[in-house]
C-alpha cells in the first residue's frame, strides 16, 4: 500500500476524522487532504509526528502495518524506520543499517534518511 492508504486507513483505525487529525498535526485539513490523496507527501518530521499522534510507528505509514511488502523497486530490501525501546533511532532499507541516538542532532539525520528514502521512492 502507498504512503497515502495507509495514513488514511490508520487514522480510520485510530478513530480520529481528518479535521481532528489535522489539527492535532498542526496542518490544515487541506494539506491532510492532499496527503491521504496521494497528491502530496508528508516529510519525515510529520509522518513521525503522525505516528505518534496516531500511536503507530512511522515505519507503519511508509511501509503499511498489514501489508509488510518491501519499499524498494528491485533488491527486495524492506525498509524500517522507527525507534526501539532503547530510544536508538534505526534506519533499515538498501543496505544500510544507521543507529541514531535520541537527540536534537539525532532527530535531525533520522528525518533526513526517511526524507530522502520517501524522495526517492517517487515516480
């Protein structure tokens, strides 16, 4: 499922409607609109936002919770971009492996690696 069904279908699960959901995420409706259409994308600072608004990991809006199939378009890697228990930041997908600490600076490069995987995940 694409970025845009699965923000939709899990902000259905979580009961919220899009206006609740944008106010919550500090976004007009319009834009949520925009996102659950297909027609824009969120950053990777808002979908980790979203996700923990809507109580889910943000590996959960990129790759889907029930579907589980891989990101990438050829080499069958899966992607994996959430934070484990331990605070660690992780980033899976196309080989790489990164551990993030917890921090501003962390934060910063986490969001820049799931930017730059959704990037290049557009057609």
């Amino acid at each position: 499922m694409s970025i845009s069904a699965n923000l939709r279908l899990l902000r259905k699960k979580a009961k919220f409607t899009q206006i609740e959901l944008a106010e919550k995420a500090g976004v007009s409706i319009a834009t949520l609109r925009r996102w659950e259409a297909g027609e824009t994308t969120p950053n990777g600072t808002r979908i980790i936002e979203i996700a923990n608004i809507l109580g889910v990991s943000p590996d959960e809006i990129v790759a889907g919770e029930e579907t589980h199939e891989p990101l990438s378009s050829g080499g069958g890697s899966v992607i994996a971009a959430n934070e484990r228990p331990n605070g660690m930041l992780v980033f899976e997908g196309e080989g790489l492996r990164v551990e993030l600490p917890p921090t501003e600076k962390g934060y910063e490069l986490f969001t820049k690696l799931v930017d730059n995987f959704i990037s290049s995940k557009k057609v």
